[in-house]
C-alpha cells in the first residue's frame, strides 16, 4: 500500500491540524480546572496533553489561543496562579467533561453547568474534580509560547488523588479496567482503554535468536 506524501509547508494550520487529530489517536485527555484571581473556577478537556518526565514529574498541556490571540481562561488562570488540576476523564465522566467544553463565558462556573464536585486543592490554590478517578495537582513549570496561536504549559505535579479501587500501593500498578478511561478520536470521537492487549518488549537476544533459527530454516 502506497502513502500519501504531506509536505506541513504547504498546509494550512488547519489542514496540519485535520491530520494530527485524525492520525494521532487516541490522545490522552487532561481535563483541566484552575481558578481565576476572582475565585471563579475553570475546567475545560485539552487533547493536546501527555506525561513528558517522571523525574521530575512533568505533564505537558498544549492550549490554543482564541482567534483574536488572547488567552483562553485555562491559559490566563494558570500564568495569574501559578497553578492548575489534570483531571483523568473515566467513560462515566464524558457527558460531564462534554458540558465543560462549551464556550461559557469567563464568570461561569463550569463545573456547576455540568453537575459535578469541586474539591479543595491540597497543595494547589484550585479545586479537582471529585467525580473523575484520578487528579494530579500541578504547579506551573515552564510555558512555552510556540506561536501566538498556541502555548505549551509544562506542569509538575505535587499531588495525585487516584480512585483506591483503581491503584495498588503495594506495586503503585493501576488497574486499567477500573480506570476505564477514555481518549480523544478525530472529529467528534472517542476511545475507550478497555481495548487492551499485553505485548512484551522482547529482548535483543531472543530477536537474534529467532532470526537465526528461521535463517536456518
């Protein structure tokens, strides 16, 4: 099967991005809440997220600007506290972190639109979600203007809430299947993580071994 060949120079940002969406999947969701200088609390899902370092623990955030370039909310509260919540989306959660993704305006409690539990930070000044299975709370690492359309926020996290049923702190392994949760697709879509398959990493001696076996036939 041939490939098409897609020059990124030749794309519109918006034809870059129809691609990375629909081929980059699924994405991992942080849905993020902060708090503004005012008190009113944020939460939005980003896509555009992952885990870069365990030492130090850093996760990454990529947020788009509006169209007129400023700061989106999640943005700005996190450049004015400093601080900001990653909140895992479990299946049960994905009506709810659909709601948080509509375009209130910044005095709106999302939160509260979709009907969930605010919790107190406790090593952050904003809140976690309490229906979601894991939070990590975050301080503001290092942000990373990489045009004016998009910042990268790096975060590193002080505090993990996980669901007991779901880790052990005996092994700190995590049980996917109560996790149970979901990523984002291109287009409207998602993924569940229960489509799961063990593969192990062979070594390189096993790998030489079987090619000299077939080598002789």
């Amino acid at each position: 099967m041939s490939h098409h060949v897609l020059d990124f120079s030749s794309l519109s940002p918006r034809e870059a991005y129809k691609v990375m969406i629909g081929t980059i999947v699924p994405r991992p969701i942080a849905w993020v809440t902060t708090v503004s200088p005012d008190g009113v609390v944020n939460a939005a899902p980003y896509s555009f997220f992952n885990c870069l370092s365990a030492d130090p623990p850093i996760l990454a955030l990529g947020v788009e600007n509006k169209p007129d370039k400023s700061f989106k909310d999640t943005a700005y509260n996190i450049r004015t506290t400093e601080c900001f919540t990653v909140n895992i989306v479990g299946r049960d959660n994905a009506e709810a972190m659909s709601v948080t993704a509509a375009g209130f305006e910044p005095d709106v409690d999302e939160l509260q639109m979709a009907g969930l539990t605010s919790v107190a930070g406790t090593e952050v000044a904003c809140p976690r979600i309490a229906e979601a299975p894991v939070a990590f709370e975050c301080r503001r690492y290092l942000g990373i203007e990489v045009s004016s359309a998009r910042e990268i926020i790096l975060g590193q996290i002080v505090m993990a809430h996980v669901r007991e049923d779901i880790i052990d702190l005996d092994t700190f392994y995590s049980d996917h299947a109560r996790l149970d949760a979901i990523g984002r697709m291109g287009g409207n879509g998602y993924a569940g993580t229960l489509d799961y398959f063990d593969l192990p990493t062979p070594s390189a001696e096993q790998i030489l071994g079987d090619q000299k076996m077939r080598a002789r036939g």
